[in-house]
C-alpha cells in the first residue's frame, strides 16, 4: 500500500499540498489551444472532525476555476450557501519522491480558513485512505 | 510628406506599480442563478421519480440527465458543454450542511 510520512506540527497534521485544475478541464484547455493554469501549492491540515474538504476563496483565484454547484455550511452567523469546485488534489511527500493525487474531487470554497492554512482537508479524503498519528515520534502516515 | 525625424527611443520607465489582484471567484449563486432556479423547480419531480441521493445536471433552464455520481455529473457536463458554466446538484430531500467540529467553513 503506498503511503506517506510526515512531520506533525504544533498546527496538527500539516501538509503542503497542490490544487489545479481537474483533469477533463485541462484536455478541454489543450484542445482549445488555451493556457492551462500552473497548480498551486497551499498548506492544508487534515482535520478528521470536518466531513468535506475546503479551499479559501483566494486560492480558486489564479485558476479561473468556474463553480459547478452549491453546498450549505455552519459559519459563525449560522448556516451560509458556498460554491462547490471539482479540482485535483496533490499531495507529494516531504521529500517530493512520491505523491498521492486525486484528479478529480469536490472541495467548497471556506470564508474562515484556519490561521496560517488555505485548505482544510476532511474526511471525505481520509475516508479513502489509512490514518496513522504516531504522537510520541511526532509523525503521520498516510497510506493509500 | 516628408517623414519627420524620430528621436533616439528613449528608455521607457518600468511600470512599478503593483501587480493588480485577481478577482474573486463568481459566487456560484450568481454565476448559476438560472441553474439553481430550475433545479429547485425540478427537485420536487425528480424525488418523485425516485432519483433522491443521485446528481443533476443542470443548464440554463432545465435538468439534462441525472447521474450516480458528481464525477460523472461534471463529466458529462465538461463533454457537452465544454467551457461553458453548468451546475451539478444533488437530489436530497433535506438539505445536507457541511459539518466541521472545529473550524468555521
């Protein structure tokens, strides 16, 4: 089973991750001669308490990534409507010699992403995956 | 005419103002209003058809097909209608909301 091991932080399980855009949207970009957004690196932590996964609206930015949906959260004014994007997800190892990547996944755009973090990442990812903390080592694996 | 003389080009100032941000996303509310005003005129119908759980696709004016998944959804929208925007929605009869226990979304 591949897997990844990485530094925990004083955050929690922090990760650097990649966004771009999802996979049928870069061949319809090629096809069309069009140019195709470079991905772009954000720090996410997981978060096993948060049932999907979300992006700060500044990150969707430089993609010029169009919304194909809707989806209702709990904000501190009560619940909001935000917009749901498909995207691909990388998340490479620390030393960049693997990677896992999802080419296609659902995040909603988040109006208060945690201090210091672009994504938060849920378990809508984890629940496709094997989780383990090792807090003593101050280290987490992820397997795949 | 005679034509005038131009002056050596002179080096022209590099511009040194900020780079401009670039713009938020379209809220998909706005963007897809149309969308959305149809799929909620539909929604009735289609849990009467019994497609509760499934996913929409929606453009313009009316549902196009309804699909087991949002992958193929959005697939089958980026087939037909290339870059063109399109919303893909599910058909619940109670609203989900997102839940996180420790951060706001």
């Amino acid at each position: 089973m591949p897997h990844l091991t990485f530094k925990t932080s004083s955050d929690g399980l922090a990760v650097r991750v990649l966004i771009g855009l999802r996979h049928t949207r870069i061949q319809q970009l090629r096809r069309a001669g069009m140019p195709i957004p470079a991905p772009k690196e954000l720090r996410a932590i997981f978060d096993t308490g948060t049932d999907v996964t979300a992006v700060s609206e500044s990150s969707l930015s430089h993609l010029g990534m169009q919304p194909v949906g809707t989806e209702l959260v709990t904000t501190p004014g009560g619940v909001a409507i935000v917009s749901r994007y498909r995207i691909s997800l990388s998340l490479p190892s620390e030393d960049r010699s693997a990677q896992l990547s999802l080419p296609e996944m659902d995040v909603l755009t988040m109006a208060h992403p945690p201090i210091g973090f672009d994504m938060l990442i849920g378990m809508d990812v984890l629940a496709d995956c094997l989780l383990l903390v090792d807090g003593k080592a101050r280290r987490f694996t992820l397997a795949f | 005419m005679t034509p005038t003389q131009s002056q050596p080009a002179q080096p022209q100032p590099v511009p040194t103002a900020a780079p401009q941000p670039l713009a938020a996303p379209v809220p998909a509310q706005v963007l897809l209003a149309a969308e959305i005003a149809a799929f909620e005129r539909e929604l009735p119908r289609l849990l009467a058809e019994g497609e509760e759980g499934r996913w929409a696709l929606v453009k313009g004016d009316h549902v196009v097909s309804v699909w087991d998944t949002s992958g193929d959804a959005v697939q089958a929208g980026d087939e037909k209608f290339a870059l063109e925007p399109f919303l893909v929605q599910r058909v619940l009869r109670e609203p989900r909301i997102a839940k996180s226990t420790r951060y706001y979304l």
